[in-house]
C-alpha cells in the first residue's frame, strides 16, 4: 500500500499489539487517576486533621441550653470569631504577654443571612463594659456575674463565657464559633500574597512590631497582624480606630480572595485552608473541611459590596473615658434586625446609602456621639461602617 504521495505506506500495527498498547494505556491512566485520588483523599485528611474541637464550650453551653437565645429564622447563621490572644507556639511570645495567657482583643459576630442576602460581620470592642455572667474558669471554679470590660470574659472563662457574654448582650444566639490564633491570621495573608491597604501616614509602632510607610503598599502576614494591632502611635490611639482597621482589612482581605479567584482555584485554595485550619478552634459544627467548604460556599455567594463592617454602636463609658458603652437606641435597633435575619444598611460616616429615602434621618452612631436619632419607620436604620468593595485602594 501506498499513501498520497505515493510513498509506501507504514503497517498497521497487528491486532495483538493494538491491544497490548491499548491496555497499558488504560493501566496508565488508571494508575494516575489513582495517585490523584490518592493525594486529594491525603489532602482532605491532612486539612481536616488541622482543625481542633472545641467540646469543652459545648459542653459548658448545654449547662444553659434553656436559658440561650432562639436561632434566626429562615435559615440565617450567626458566627462568632474570635482572635485569640493566647501566645502559644513560636513567634507568638514577641507581642508583650506571658506564654500560655489568653486574652481576646478582637470578637467579630459573623451575621450570615439567609439565601445569601448578605454578610455583616459586628465587631464588640473589647473594652466595652457589659454584664459577665458567671462562668467557669480552666481550673473549674466557678465566677460570680460581673460588671467588667467585654475581653475579661474570654481570660476568665475562654470561648464558652464570651458566648454567654454575647449572647446576654445583644439576644442573638451564637450558632457556631471559631478561635484563630495569631500565627493562623498571619500565614492567611501570606498564603493569598498579601493583602494591599492605603496608609494615610506611615506607621512606626514598636509595641506591634510594625515600620511602614505612607501610601499604598502590599503587607505580608507579618506586617498585616502588626498593622491590625496597632493602636497607641495611631490617631487618637482608641480602641475604636484600631477596629476600624480590622475591619478595613477584612474587607480588602476578602476582595482580594475573590478578585484572585483563591476560592475557585483549588492551587491558590490550598495553602490558605492550610494556614487557617492549623491555627483554627470550632465548635463540633465547624470541625470539618465538608463543613468549612459549606461556608465557604456560602460567603462566596455573597456579592462583595453586601459583606459589611461595623462596630457596636458605643461611646466613651461615663465613668471611665477609656472605656466603652453602647449607644441606645441604636445598639438595640442592630441587634433587633440581626435577630430577625432583617436587612442591615451600612454607610461610611458622612455618606447616604444609595436607595436610602433622603428624609430618613441615619441611625448612625459616631464615637462620642450620642446617636440618639428618631428614624423614618418605614426605613432601615443606618450603621455607621464599611464593606468589602469599598476597602480596595485605588
């Protein structure tokens, strides 16, 4: 036989030998499907072994089951992060408190809404002054109810005493809880690349470990934590300005995991579920990849510009300026809408919410106002904070 051009054309290949070939072919390809199978299933067990349970809150919160808030309706979920101040582990020491202290200076409510209508996420100041109900201690004693700032609840009686603590404040009940630890925050931010945030004057704070210029710039974990936890060589050195930043940080943090497509890209995906199921505590709800990955999925449904930032309304406490209180009605207002899974408007300070009627008076409380407004009954009331979109720099 020939071919076109009249050349002799190459022998079939016998029947035997087409089948020979055909089988290590198919072994071949089995075999590689195997050893991906393989490495995703090691995969899986490796995250999933990262993540610590947290029975001992449970297990203290079922003491007071009857007496706990009713979940949100229609769904909605409430999430209670909190940083853990705990030093433990290398690297943790340096940032000025005794190897296997706790404390908690950041608390976030993480307020999911129902068929992804929005995220907000309520910080809680730690110096906020609220009522600590009695709690038990990790040496087993038990505490009398007090009036003290919130962060003494989590140094007395860990995870399970600040979710009392929340719980008794605002009446929304707390679904599901993780504590993150230091080094978890700093190897997420290094695991997405970094995050870039707009510096309006540089920074230089030693008791954060923290030099940065002016001006846009790229922060890597190390920078990152240094600049959400500086505090007294910034502005007025409040606590108040302080979670303003956290809170500007997660925004851009969350922008840049969705404007990268870390959540849709399993390569860029890895290394930050690493980092963060090692330095994670949850609840038994939460203690699994299958568990986080339903999160997941449900936080990246939420378009940007919905997932929101603010702070507890308050003010300077009246007998001590450096502490807090909540400002009324407007505390109230908040937690009464999160509880029912109602819509939250959030503006920054100063500025309308497009679609908000312009005789509807804000809602909105500044640090050292009183934030005593009489608002439109037919509007939404407006919170003073920002949102994920709005915290990419230019």
């Amino acid at each position: 036989m020939t071919d076109s051009a009249g050349a002799p054309a190459e022998p079939d290949p016998p029947v035997g030998h087409r089948r020979i070939w055909l089988r290590w072919a198919a072994l071949g390809s089995s075999v590689v499907v195997l050893f991906a199978a393989g490495t995703g299933w090691w995969l899986y067990r490796k995250l999933d072994g990262n993540i610590t349970t947290d029975t001992t809150a449970v297990a203290e919160l079922k003491r007071y089951e009857r007496d706990r808030p009713s979940a949100v309706p229609r769904g909605g979920r409430n999430i209670l992060l909190i940083g853990s101040d705990t030093r433990a582990g290398d690297g943790n020491a340096a940032y000025g408190q005794d190897e296997g202290s706790q404390r908690s200076d950041t608390t976030i409510l993480l307020h999911i809404g129902a068929d992804g209508r929005g995220v907000t996420a309520v910080s809680i100041p730690r110096d906020l002054m609220v009522g600590v109900p009695d709690c038990r201690t990790a040496g087993g004693k038990r505490t009398k109810p007090q009036f003290a700032q919130f962060n003494w609840a989590f140094q007395i009686g860990g995870t399970a005493c600040t979710i009392r603590t929340v719980e008794k404040l605002t009446g929304i009940r707390v679904d599901h809880h993780m504590v993150i630890d230091f080094r978890g925050f700093k190897d997420m931010v290094n695991a997405v690349g970094g995050v870039r945030v707009c510096l309006k004057e540089p920074i230089d704070d030693p008791d954060a470990h923290v030099k940065l210029k002016a001006g846009a710039q790229t922060l890597n974990g190390e920078q990152a934590l240094g600049y959400v936890r500086a505090r007294k060589s910034l502005g007025d050195g409040s606590d108040t300005e302080r979670m303003n930043r956290q809170q500007q940080f997660l925004g851009a943090l969350v922008n840049k995991m969705q404007s990268n497509g870390v959540l849709l890209n399993p390569a860029k995906l890895y290394p930050v579920l690493d980092a963060a199921t090692k330095s994670l505590t949850t609840d038994p709800g939460l203690d699994s990849l299958k568990d986080l990955y339903g999160l997941a999925r449900a936080l990246r449904s939420v378009p940007t510009e919905k997932v929101q930032f603010l702070t507890v309304p308050r003010k300077p406490y009246h007998a001590d300026p450096n502490r807090d209180e909540l400002v009324q009605p407007d505390a109230t207002r908040l937690f009464r809408r999160l509880r029912a899974d109602a819509p939250v408007i959030v503006a920054p300070a100063g500025q309308r919410p497009s679609g908000e009627p312009s005789a509807a008076p804000s809602a909105r409380a500044t640090p050292g106002s009183s934030g005593r407004t009489t608002p439109n009954p037919t509007a939404a009331p407006t919170f003073t904070g920002t949102n994920a979109a709005a915290s990419t720099c230019a």
